[in-house]
C-alpha cells in the first residue's frame, strides 16, 4: 500500500462512559489526530483502517456508545482548506507526513 491509496477518515463518537471514552481516544490517537473532545482525522490505508475498526469495537460498548466513520476521499485528492476552524484550532494531519 502507498500514500495513493490512503483515504481521510473522519470519526466522531459518543461514550457514555468515561473510561471507555479515555480508552478509545487512546486507541484513537495511535492513528490520527483529536481535532475537537469527540472528534478524529485520520489518514489511512485500507488494511490500517480495519485494524483500527476492530480496536475501536473492542472498546466500545455498541448498546450504549456510538461511533460515526466518515470516508472523506483519498488523501492525495483532499484541498488543504477542507476544513475550517472557528476559534481554537487544532492541528490536522500533514499531506507530506504518513504512517503505514
């Protein structure tokens, strides 16, 4: 796999628990960037984005908790305004810096 086939995920949850919510922001760092409390960018290739989807059911309680993944599009396709901030800005991943 290479940076081509890499997509922007963006992922956003509601916890009901608090050690489960520390948890998969835990989980969810490994992989990408908190940009708000609940919410996560994350550049990844497919086989990456599966590894991470099992650590994140792991974590969860899916009777009470709920996880939205948002397939943003390939990441060498993405404008670098896609996103805009409205007070406290919080970094986005870098284009020219990837993790397989």
């Amino acid at each position: 796999m290479t940076r081509q086939d890499a997509h922007r995920i963006l992922i956003a949850y509601d916890v009901t628990d608090d050690r489960r919510r520390a948890q998969l922001a835990k989980v969810l760092s490994k992989y990408g960037d908190r940009v708000q409390y609940s919410v996560f960018v994350v550049d990844t290739v497919p086989g990456r984005a599966v590894r991470m989807r099992v650590e994140v059911s792991q974590t969860i309680d899916s009777s009470q908790d709920s996880i939205l993944f948002c397939d943003l599009g390939p990441v060498n396709t993405l404008s670098p305004r896609q996103f805009e901030f409205e007070g406290r800005r919080r970094p986005v991943t870098d284009r020219d810096s990837f993790v397989v």
